[in-house]
C-alpha cells in the first residue's frame, strides 16, 4: 500500500493450493454444500419411508402428489426468505391466503357472473381473477410494508394485526359459508391429471432444463476467464453438468411414469372420440403438474431477484447491517416494503394453488401456513440473525417437511403425530445448524 | 501556504445538531481545503462524530449550512453526500458482514449488465484491482467479511472510499483498530491522498497521528469548536489544553495550565 498510485498488479490471483481431499475435491466444484446436504437429507427421509413401507411409498402418483401439496407452501416459504433476511417476519401469510382464496372463489362464482357480467363463457376468466388476486395481494401486502417500513411498527405486531384481523375478513366476505365451483380452467392450477402439462411438454422442459444447465457453466466459465478468475477444473465443470442433466432427466422420466387413471382416461376418450381402449388400457403419462411447474418459475424468479439485482443485494445487505445499508446510500424502507409487496404476491399464487385443488373455498384455507412457510425457510438455512438464507433451500426446507408430514400420513400416522414430528424436527434442524456455523466461524 | 486565499472545499457554518435536549454540535463553523488535512480532535462526546455525520448525510443537521467549493448544497441522506464525491470511512466501518468484500465495496452503486442485473465479474475484477494497490495480500474475495481480519476489513472500508473518486474523504478513527504496521499504511495512504488533491476530515483520539498528518487541528469541547490553530503554531500540550479545558490557548490562565500539569 506504499503507493496507492500504482498501476495495478495482476495480484491476487493466487491458485488455490492443490487439495487431494475428498473436501478439497469438493470444494473445487463449488457446490453449496448445505444444500447438497439438505438434499441427501432429503433422499434419506424419502428412502425411509420407502423402506418402512415396504417400496409401495416411491411410486409416481405418491411423489407427485407429494409435491403437488408442497408446492403452495414452498412458493411463499422463497419470499418469507426475503422477509427474514432483512430482519422481519410475515405471520399474516396463513390468513391472506384465506382471503384472497375466498376472493377467487367469489370472483367466479358470484361477482364476475353477477357484478362485472362476465359469465362462464368470457375469455381468459380464468386469468383475470389470477390478475385480481394477485394485485389484492400485492396491495395488502404493501399496505402491512408500508405500516413497517415507513411507520416503523414492528412487523411482528402489523402481520400479527394481520393474521387476526384478515382472517376476519374472510368470514365477512362469505357470510361465513364455503364456496366452491370454480372456472374450469382455474381448476387446472391445481394440479390433478388433467391439471398437468402432459407428457411431450415434460420431456421438452427437461431439455430446457438441460441446456440451460449447460449454458450457465459455460456463461460462468466464460466470465471468469474474461476477468482472469481462477477456474473450475475441467472435471468438475463436466461432472456437474452431467450430474445435473441427469438429475433433470430422472425427474422427468418420474413424472411421466405417473398415468392418467383409468377411469378418467376412458371417460375422456370417449368424450373425444379417440377410438377403441388399447390392450391393457389408455397409457397416458401426467408430466409435470402445473403446480410444479408454477413453483419452479417463482423459484428461478425469486432466485433471480434474490442473487442477481440489486433488490436482492439490498434485502442482504440490510439483514447482515442495517446501519451500513443505510449509509451505503440504500433507500432500505423502499426495500423492506418491496419485500411485503413480494409476499403479497406469492401468497396470492399459493392461494391460486390452494382453491383450485379445493375447487373452491372454505373459511380455513391457508390456515396455519404461516408456521408450515416460516418452518420450511428456516429448515432451508435461513437464520433469524437475519442476513442468511437461500430461496433454493428454502424450497427444499418445503419438500423436507412435506415429506415427513406426508410419509408419516401414509404410515398410518394421524395428524397430531405428525405435528410432534415436524415440530421436533424444526428444533433438531436449526439446532443442527446453530451447531455447525459456531464451528465453523 | 496560501489556501486561505482560495475558496475552501467545504464549509459548514454554524451547524447545530440537538439529541433531545442534548446539544450534541452547537453553532460549528469549519472550513477545508483541497489537499489539506484538518485534524478534528475532543473528548468523548465532544461532538466530533456527529458534526461529520452531518457532512457524511448519516444525520442531518437542525440548522446551519455547507458550502461546497462556495456554492450552498443540501445534503439529507448519504446518498447526497455521495453526488458531492464525499466519502467516509466510519470508525465502525460500515461494512455489511454477510457479503463479500466486491458487494461491500459497490454496496449502493452496483455495476450492472446492460438489463440492469448484478455484474458480480466486473465488480470482482474492480475489487481486485483496488485492493491489489491497498493490500495486495488479499485474495479472499468471494468470502463474506465476517471472515476477515480486522486490518482486512478496514482495508475494504478505506477502498470503497477511495474507490469513487472522493474529493472530500472523512475518516473517523481509521487506525483505532490497527496494529502498527497497518497503522503506518493508513497514514501513507493519508499523505497520499492529501497530494493528490483530496481534502481529508480526521478524526482521532492519537494526538500524535493528528500532528503528524494535518494541517490545522480543530478542537472541539462539549458539540462548540473550541479554536482552529495551525498545527506549526502550536504545541501538543497546547492542544490538549484545548481539548481538556475547552479553551484557546491564549485564554488559559497560568493556574489552570498548572492544574493540568499537576
């Protein structure tokens, strides 16, 4: 530092040392290794139940439903990471799902047919009640991200207020009644046989999913050598992309070995008029339920938001030191608030999720979701501390809670059995993890 | 030297800044030039920090006015004193311990893609290059700065104030968690700065830092600026009369310069 003025050196350049280890080997392919290891967590639990019942657990229909349940929590738990990660909590996304779940029901059943004359055979109902509860959700979220970040209220007091108050507010919306009968097409968005993109499409999502696997190792490798970074060996770079492509594959090929049941499949082939039953009847694969495919794009776009602009540098920024992201220049209430607004939004696609399963709406939907969502972010790495958390994890935290609630259900074991479980597990994870990151600071 | 002449970098006139009932900085006027160094020097809570707080935008003032190179400007957030090329380096150093060192140092001024997302590679590369100059031992990078040391950790606050091409650069305590030879670094980088132009506010406790490296010493006593001397008119002992007493020098009075010597 004698002399500032000097032209750079081409300094810190240094190699890694050469590490033979099956750490050091690892480290080399750059793998996030909590994720790797909820991953395995994961498998294990899976491979258990599997086991405990006998191999009748890891059948397609049991995996996809599976995931169909899991999904509406795992889209809000990618922005409940946002929350926690800027130091605040949203306990009000249980009951604002309620509502606008209840706001989709009565959209299409009452007030687009009644109110806004737009009857069964209006174009893309479907989609406008989507845009509705979104942009209710949005402005309700907003509204509590206001109250916190410009007011300065607590957020666990306003989404407390929340929690109470809008779940009220869907007893007033239905006279306190059930609603079910939904536009058809809104159905869809809950997954089921027909609510699944179908065999062809899967196989070409995979492809997608390949490639674009393929391109971002070579994107990445590209940049690093126009900066004159250090470079992943060549063999890591390969392994991860096969590793990759294959786990992609597998997927896929596990969701197309999910058929249509027969019933159905015969119902609409005679419907259609597609000829006589094959021998050993209709074999057609579901793929991908819409569901999934919904929860995967929020995912990318969470993760997007969250590690490649600058709204998600912010949310980090803060939570790790509010007082640096303030004299950073950050305008962090504009933030924070953008963080409801987020979480608005997300709970409106889960409640999309939700109703359409139910074809409908009933007083509870969404009941509870706050402690399921904030349990799958936590269990998914994100810390309290504030500063720390992943949307892919937290997604996975989704699936890993899900999982055990759902093998222990089909084990035989009952609600309440499930809830010692999962409750006891959230305290051994974060446990777990409280244990590792003193270690390893 | 003839700055006195010329137009000062900064001026802030009569700037008051009230906690409550505390008058934390009352009616302070102080100027600085380019290429000078004004040591601001007190006691605990003599109002050095906030005074600069309100330069820096962390806190603006109830009244009172800045001037840059003459002309009236209005600074309220950081982001303002930002525009004006004014960089600060706080004594907590401001960094964001979760991120790593290129994050920290482009926290707020982001160098993005055309389609307006992160640029992470050019932003490491830009890291590298500055910190290549500061501290050429530094590789970790990709590390968030929980992970650094503490010399590490000032040497990536000190590059992000360099980094955007200050004019005016306010440094609080820089060295207070250094050892020696980090210390001696941050004073070349100090005299260097000040050569190229840079006018630099410090604030330290070390009196001798503060001879060693400025060109007039303001003292500061309970939020008031006590006097501003030229550091070759004065003695140690004379400032510290100052800063203890809160007096200029010529007001002393024999007894109390014996009580203080007692």
């Amino acid at each position: 530092m004698t002399n500032v003025a000097d032209t750079a050196p081409a300094s810190g350049q240094v190699q890694p040392p050469a590490r033979t280890s099956i750490r050091g080997l690892i480290a080399q392919t750059e793998i996030d290794l909590r994720l790797f290891g909820m991953l395995l967590a994961l498998g294990v639990i899976l491979l258990t139940f599997n086991i405990l019942s006998g191999g009748k657990f890891f059948q397609p229909t049991n995996m996809v439903t599976l995931a169909v349940q899991a999904s509406g929590v795992a889209v809000i738990a990618t922005g409940m990471v946002l929350v926690i990660v800027s130091r605040n909590i949203d306990l009000s996304v249980g009951s604002l799902v309620g509502v606008i779940a209840m706001t989709y029901a009565l959209l299409m059943t009452d007030w687009m047919p009644n109110i806004l004359g737009m009857g069964p055979d209006f174009p893309f109902r479907w989609l406008i009640a989507l845009g509705l509860g979104i942009g209710l959700g949005a402005l309700v979220g907003g509204l509590q991200g206001f109250i916190i970040a410009y007011i300065g209220v607590p957020s666990f007091i306003v989404t407390l207020g929340g929690l109470l108050s809008i779940r009220g507010v869907v007893w007033y919306l239905s006279s306190g009644a059930a609603r079910s009968g939904l536009d058809p097409n809104f159905q869809l968005i809950g997954g089921g046989a027909q609510g699944s993109i179908g065999g062809t499409l899967t196989w070409i999502l995979a492809l997608v999913g390949c490639v674009a696997i393929v391109v971002l190792l070579l994107n990445g490798r590209r940049q690093r050598r126009r900066f004159d970074f250090p470079l992943r060996p060549v063999w890591a770079e390969v392994m991860l992309g096969v590793l990759g492509c294959a786990a992609v594959v597998a997927v896929a090929a596990f969701a197309n070995a999910n058929l249509w049941p027969q019933g159905l499949a015969a119902r609409i082939a005679a419907r259609d008029n597609w000829g006589p039953t094959p021998e050993g009847g209709w074999q057609i694969p579901t793929g991908f339920p819409y569901p999934m495919v919904l929860l995967l794009g929020v995912t990318l776009v969470m993760a997007w938001l969250a590690t490649r602009r600058r709204f998600g540098r912010y949310v980090y920024a803060y939570g790790g030191n509010p007082d640096a992201a303030e004299l950073a220049g950050i305008n962090t209430r504009w933030t924070i608030l953008k963080t409801f607004v987020l979480m608005g939004i997300l709970c409106a696609i889960a409640a999309a999720i939700a109703s359409a399963r139910l074809n409908g709406a009933t007083l509870d939907v969404g009941q509870s979701y706050e402690l399921y969502v904030i349990a799958a972010a936590v269990v998914g790495g994100t810390s309290f501390a504030g500063g720390i958390g992943s949307i892919p994890g937290a997604v996975l935290g989704a699936f890993v809670m899900q999982s055990l609630a759902y093998g222990l259900s089909f084990m035989g074991v009952n609600s309440p059995g499930q809830n010692v479980v999962a409750g006891i597990v959230l305290i051994i994870a974060v446990g777990f993890d409280t244990f590792n990151r003193r270690r390893g600071s | 030297m003839t700055v006195a002449e010329r137009t000062p970098l900064v001026e802030m006139q009569h700037i008051n800044v009230a906690f409550g009932g505390v008058h934390a900085v009352q009616d302070a006027t102080i100027d600085l030039h380019a290429g000078e160094v004004i040591g601001l020097v007190g006691g605990n809570g003599a109002g050095k920090s906030t005074l600069m707080r309100v330069l820096s935008g962390a806190h603006p003032a109830d009244s009172g006015s800045i001037l840059i190179d003459g002309k009236p400007v209005s600074i309220k957030s950081p982001r303002d004193a930002k525009a004006y090329n004014i960089e600060t380096i706080y004594q907590t150093l401001a960094l964001a311990d979760n991120v790593d060192a290129p994050a920290n140092l482009f926290l707020g001024r982001e160098k993005t893609t055309r389609l307006g997302s992160l640029d992470d590679s050019a932003m490491e590369a830009e890291t590298r290059k500055v910190m290549g100059r500061l501290n050429p031992n530094f590789t970790r990078f990709k590390m968030p700065v929980k992970s650094l040391s503490g010399g590490q950790r000032q040497a990536v606050a000190i590059a992000r104030a360099v980094y955007f091409n200050a004019r005016i650069m306010i440094m609080d305590e820089p060295t207070a968690a250094l050892g020696p030879a980090e210390t001696a670094q941050v004073r070349n980088l100090v005299r260097q700065l000040k050569d190229e132009g840079i006018g630099i506010f410090l604030i330290s406790h070390d009196i001798h830092d503060v001879f060693d490296l400025s060109d007039r010493i303001s003292v500061m006593y309970h939020g008031e600026i006590v006097g501003t001397v030229n550091k070759d008119e004065v003695t140690t002992d004379e400032v510290l009369g100052m800063i203890i007493l809160g007096k200029p020098p010529t007001e002393v009075t024999e007894t109390e310069l014996a009580a203080l010597h007692a």
